[in-house]
C-alpha cells in the first residue's frame, strides 16, 4: 500500500500581501487622525489669512512731473507701514526701518505744445515761416519746454545748467541716438540740410525736447571752410541774406529760436549781424550765441534789435576726447553753483552725447537742475 501523497499548498505572493498590509494600515492610522478632528490625515499644511489690501490714497505735490503716493501724509515711517501691512521685515544686524517713506513714480514725458500754432504761421515762396501771433504770442514761448521750478525732491537747486546738442537731422542713426541717450531738457539743435526735418523733429518734440534751427554764417576762412550753400554772408546784400535766412526757417516748424552753426566773421561784424537778429526777433524768436567765437557780438547787438539773446559758455566738446569733456562739464557746474545760470553746447558726437547722459544722471543729486534753452533766452537777467 502505498503512502497517501503529501499535500501541496498553493504558492502566496508574499510580497504584494505584505505591501498591501501596510497600505491598509496607513489608511486606518489615515482615517483615525480624520477622525480625530485632523482633514489633512496628518499632511503637514500651513493656514493663512487673505485679508483686502487697504487702499493707499494718492498725494499730488505741486510739481506735476512727480507723484507721491502714501498714507495721509509722506511723514508715515517705513515701520508704520510695515506694522499696518503685517509684512515682518527683519533686517541684518537688527537695524531698525528708515524714516519717511516716499514713493515717486514719474508721470512720463511732458507734452510740448503742438506746432505748428496756426497763430504763429505765415505762409512765403519759402515756406510757412514763424511770425508773431495777432494776440503777441512767440515761437519762443509757445514752443518752449516749460522748465522745472525746483528739483525732484522738491527742494531749491543750488544752480541751473541748460545744455544744446546741435548737428542733428543729418544722420538719422546719430539724431535717434541723441533723442533715446540725451535727457528730455537738454535742448536739440537741428541743421536746415536733412531730409525729412518735420517728421524727426515731431519725434523729438513728442520726447519732450525742445528744438532749435541752425542757421548758417559765415566764418573766417570761408569759403575753404564752408558752412552750406545758403549761409549768410559779410558781404552778402541785406536782402540777399534775408532770402536765405527765410528759406532757413521755412525747413520745419515747431522751434523756439536759431543758433548759429559757424559764423565766427558774421557775428563779429555788426554791420552784418544787425538785419539778420532784427528780423530773427520780429518772428518771435530768441538766438543764442554758440560759444564758438570770442568775438561774437550777439549779446551786444541783440538788445538793440529786441531779440531775446544769450551767449553759450563752455563748448563742451571743443576738444573731443572724453577726459576733456568731462572736465568742461565739471566746469558747467561749477559756473551754476555761482547762482547763474550756466549754458553748454556741444555737438552730435557719439562721444558726447555719451558723456553728458552719464554726467546728467546724478545731476540733480548734486542740487544742480537741468532746463532748456528757452528758459535762459526768455530771462537774459538771471544770467
């Protein structure tokens, strides 16, 4: 007889058994911390109040060009505002928070009146030309960019500086560069010879720079060197030079006045000079003097003639290395500290127009104020 077979026992997946063990023992340890009161089953979470912002009421200075934002007045502290917001701001060596608290965000550029002014116009073979409006109105005034009173702090600069760039309109890539580059008070000077003059004008009109229209003269070793084909001559009969200043000014529309590009003989002979700002000033017009000639008589002749003039102090660019730039605009801040008003020209050099945006920069830091041309053309005395 033989022996009964050993019985076989089925083979069990141990191991699935193992881990499904321990899920359902998860679920339960799950189940009783749910039970307990815990909904995230024992998941580490964090709670946290959404409370409305409060609003923070707006507080207009009286400058325009700037805008402050705070609670009832700028006086509230850093630590009032932290406390108010709940924000804990821990800073390095338990400093405490700073005092006063303002926030100034820029209004963007200012708008410069629009030109032409039908006022202000008047229509010649050359062109539409400026003229003085029925109601007294000048180009001088009308287009001018209106310059600030004080600095953005709100504090009395100690001095003011107005800087003309001339030489624009020629190349459109050194003309874009000056309008992005060059801070909007720094007046732009454009060449009666470029194509396109109103459109690129607007530009800089709409970027808040003011403009003004060189005009050319005659300097001493003409015409070896010689400023373009309608330049106004010693020489030349009066008429013939009120011919070219008209075509001059009949190029484009929308500037303040006219400075001259060359004209070191021109504006030292007052035989010459006399018709040319005589009729400049009966268009409503100012003239500023570039700086270029020690002999230039603009500021002595243009009372007599009732055009709003002034002479340039420092060319800030007469010898063209940055060094040297530097330094004449060194030399610009220092004349304004003295409580004058100190007036630079340089040209469109890449360099320079480099240069003075660097220096512009930290200007108002230094107390110093940067206006426009007009400013010192409409008010001869503050100089």
């Amino acid at each position: 007889m033989s022996a009964a077979p050993a019985r076989r026992w089925p083979r069990l997946p141990l191991g699935r058994i193992a881990a499904a063990a321990s899920a359902v023992a998860l679920l339960g340890l799950g189940g009783a911390l749910a039970w307990l009161g815990d909904p995230h089953g024992g998941e580490p979470h964090a709670v946290v109040a959404i409370v409305p912002r409060a609003v923070v009421p707006e507080v207009r200075p009286s400058n325009p060009q700037i805008r402050e934002v705070g609670p009832e007045s700028a006086s509230r502290t850093a630590s009032e505002v932290e406390t108010a917001s709940g924000v804990s701001v821990v800073r390095p060596d338990g400093q405490a928070a700073p005092g006063a608290v303002v926030i100034r965000v820029p209004e963007g550029p200012i708008r410069l009146n629009p030109a032409p002014d039908p006022r202000l116009v008047e229509k010649t073979r050359h062109g539409t030309l400026p003229r003085v409006g029925p109601d007294g109105a000048r180009a001088l005034s009308v287009y001018a960019r209106p310059a600030a009173g004080a600095l953005a702090n709100g504090t009395a600069p100690i001095g003011r500086v107005a800087i003309l760039v001339g030489g624009l309109g020629i190349s459109a890539a050194t003309t874009a560069e000056a309008m992005a580059k060059l801070p909007a008070p720094v007046t732009l000077a454009f060449a009666p010879y470029g194509t396109g003059l109103d459109g690129t004008v607007a530009k800089a009109r709409d970027k808040g720079h003011e403009v003004m229209l060189q005009v050319p003269m005659e300097p001493f070793d003409y015409p070896d060197n010689d400023p373009g084909p309608h330049t106004l001559t010693v020489k030349g009969k009066a008429q013939e030079n009120a011919d070219k200043l008209a075509w001059v000014l009949g190029r484009v529309s929308g500037y303040t006045g006219l400075v001259n590009f060359m004209g070191a003989r021109l504006t030292s002979d007052e035989a010459a000079l006399t018709p040319i700002l005589r009729e400049v000033g009966a268009r409503g017009l100012g003239f500023l003097d570039d700086g270029s000639s020690s002999r230039s008589l603009v500021t002595e002749v243009g009372p007599r003639t009732q055009v709003p003039a002034a002479r340039a102090d420092i060319v800030l660019d007469a010898s063209p290395r940055p060094d040297a730039i530097d330094e004449a605009l060194s030399r610009l801040e220092e004349k304004a500290r003295t409580g004058s008003v100190a007036v630079g020209t340089a040209s469109a050099l890449p360099m320079t127009i480099d240069r003075i945006a660097r220096w512009s920069r930290s200007l108002e830091t230094r107390g110093i104020l940067l206006v426009p041309v007009s400013s010192v053309l409409a008010n001869p005395s503050r100089r």
